[in-house]
C-alpha cells in the first residue's frame, strides 16, 4: 500500500491541507540509497503528511527491478483509483530506466486520472541520455518534458540547456535541499598538526572522478604521506578501487569505509577538514550541498549546477573534469595552509543557506498552490 507518514518534525514546512493533495513518487528512501533517496528523505521529513510511492530500489538483478516496479505500479493504480484527494502527482526523475519507469507513471497521472503533474529532473546524465538518444526516444522524453503541467529542474545551467532543447508550459528552478545538520561542523574542530583530513563520498567510478583523485595521490604519496589523509565511501566498482589502493600501497594515506549513512556520515563530516568530488557530470550533488553544510570548502568541477554552489576561490576551487595537475594544485594549497581551508568553510556555511529547509520549500509550496488553484 501507499506509504503515508506524519512526520515528527517541529516545523512543518508543507502544511496538511495542501500535502494530503500530493502523490510524491520516486528513489527509495527508507533506507535512502542514493542522493535522490536522500532528497526524498528529506521531504518527507517538512511535509505535514507525506503520499509516496517507490518504483526503485537496488535490487539484484533487472528482472527483479522489473518485478519490482510492476508491483509498485499497481500500488499507484490503487492510491489514485481511492484517494481523490491527490491533485498533484510530484515524479521524481533521472536518465535511462528512470525515464522509462516515470514515462509511465506521468502518462497514467496526467491521461488516466487526469491529475496535475512535476516531473522534477534529478538527473546527472540527463543530457547526454537525451542527445545520445535515437528520435523516437527522443520524442518520448520530449513529449514528457513539453506536456507535464511544470517541470523543475536544479539549477540556472540546468534551466537554460531545457529552455534551449524544450518548449515547456512551466518551468521553475528548485535547488536541492538538505537538511540541517545535525552535528557540530569543521570550524569547531580545533587546528592541530595532523593530517589534512580530506573526504570523497559517492558512486564508486569513473564518472565521479574517484579514480583521476587516486592517481593524483599515487603521483604523490611520497610527499603527502603524513600530511593527508583521504577518505572514501560509496559504493560501485569497489574491488576495482581496492585493488588500485592495494597494488599502489596506498593503505596509509588513503582508506575506503564502504557505503556510508546516518550518524556515522555525520561524524565523518564533522570531523574532515576538506570534501572533494571531481566528477565529470552532474545535476546538483547533494553530497557537495552536505559538505558545505558542516562549513568544509570543497574541491570539484563546474558540471551541472555545482558552479552555483561552489564559488572559485571563495568556499572551495572548480578544475575542470580530468585535470590531475589542477587536483594536486587545489588539494596541495589546502595540505600547506590549514587556515585556507578554515577560511573558506566558514564561506560555504553561508553560501549554503540557500539550500536549507527554510529557503527551498516555502516555492516548493508556492509551486503546489498554484497548481491547486
């Protein structure tokens, strides 16, 4: 059945009569798998109750996804066939199989209930999925955008590339939100003569820029042992990640702790003096977002809506995707003076406050509104 929860938060920022209108649908959230599992977590947390449906989860294998979303289809059928008081049907998308699955979840909302709909593109890969795409897939994911009553996406960056590829009734931007951290951030950590203490979390593999941030520190071990300390968590190609740490000897400088969540993200977050995420493509990471949160500068790329969130030179550094030489240069900076790293965090915990509960969901409701009028 559907998954309705009152959440035990103080301030709710959906309020009830406009959040019992609401069918959010999505990536799984209890327990969140994913950035988009997390968003959603989120959510659900600052509505007053919250209407959701899964159609992913990780799973074994494809057939067994396939399964899975049959099953959680159903289950929509249902909720929209006996709750008429769901207006709105909120579609959390991506790329490729999301697609597919939310194609369906939009044409049964909009054609055969008649409901309002936002398809809320969360997507990293979304424009290469689209211009890599053959026309009749192209004219789906076009027919899609063109005909949901409003489409949000993350950033200025990411509005311009629909604007310039789509004809849309209604667009709006909508960053991502984060939560308000829960433990004590980096700048309370008193300075001290340790290593730099530096912090990656996400997908394990190439798109991330996990493996150029490994080689980087292969090429200087020798001068940053001692000096920094990199930590990893994620999940993907993980035996490929500790086969290059195991083969390069990187065991003392560098330690992978698996997928990571809950409190003990926290604590790491809390405790690193640097979060870094050279990824060769992206929506708006909500990892950078959670960096930024517990006041650490960041070292990333300008792909997606990051260059809105990480300022040049003021909460952390933008090289461009590949760029090994501008990795070492940015992170070495950080290794010889601590205090650049204190300097710009304290900017990324006011850059940040934009992404917060209080600034992202009073449009979000104002989005609702007036769809339901």
């Amino acid at each position: 059945m559907i998954t309705t929860i009152a959440p035990p938060v103080t301030t709710v920022a959906i309020p009830d009569d406009v959040a019992e209108k609401v069918l959010t649908v999505g990536f799984r959230h209890r327990p969140y798998e994913g950035g988009i599992g997390y968003l959603i977590y989120v959510y659900e947390k600052y509505f007053g109750v919250f209407k959701y449906i899964t159609t992913h989860r990780m799973v074994a294998s494809k057939l067994r996804l396939v399964g899975y979303f049959i099953g959680q289809y159903i289950n929509l059928l249902r909720t929209l066939l006996t709750d008429r008081s769901i207006q709105i049907v909120h579609i959390h998308g991506a790329s490729y199989g999301s697609f597919y699955r939310k194609f369906i979840v939009f044409l049964t909302a909009k054609y055969l209930f008649g409901r309002k709909t936002i398809y809320h593109m969360n997507g990293s890969e979304f424009k290469v999925f689209y211009t890599g795409s053959r026309t009749v897939m192209k004219n789906l994911v076009r027919f899609m955008v063109e005909n949901t009553d409003v489409m949000l996406c993350l950033s200025a960056s990411w509005k311009a590339f629909f604007e310039a590829n789509f004809q849309m009734k209604r667009i709006e931007i909508l960053g991502n939100v984060i939560d308000v951290p829960q433990r004590s951030h980096a700048l309370t950590n008193p300075l001290n003569n340790g290593p730099l203490k530096v912090l990656f979390l996400g997908l394990i593999g190439n798109r991330k820029g996990i493996f150029d941030l490994l080689d980087v520190v292969r090429q200087h071990k020798d001068d940053w042992e001692g000096k920094l300390k990199l930590t990893i968590g994620g999940n993907g190609e993980v035996e490929k990640l500790q086969n290059f740490i195991a083969h390069h000897g990187l065991e003392t400088i560098v330690e992978f702790k698996g997928w990571i969540s809950g409190d003990y993200k926290q604590q790491l977050l809390s405790e690193s003096d640097v979060y870094i995420l050279p990824s060769y493509n992206e929506g708006l990471p909500l990892s950078i977002l959670e960096a930024m949160s517990y006041h650490l500068p960041v070292i990333s790329t300008p792909v997606g809506g990051t260059a809105e969130a990480v300022i040049e030179g003021v909460n952390g550094y933008l090289v461009q995707p590949g760029d090994k030489q501008a990795i070492y240069e940015r992170l070495n900076a950080f290794v010889e003076n601590p205090y650049l790293a204190r300097q710009m965090g304290a900017e990324s915990g006011t850059i940040i406050q934009r992404y917060l509960p209080d600034a992202i969901f009073p449009k979000l409701l104002s989005i609702y509104k007036d769809l339901l009028a």
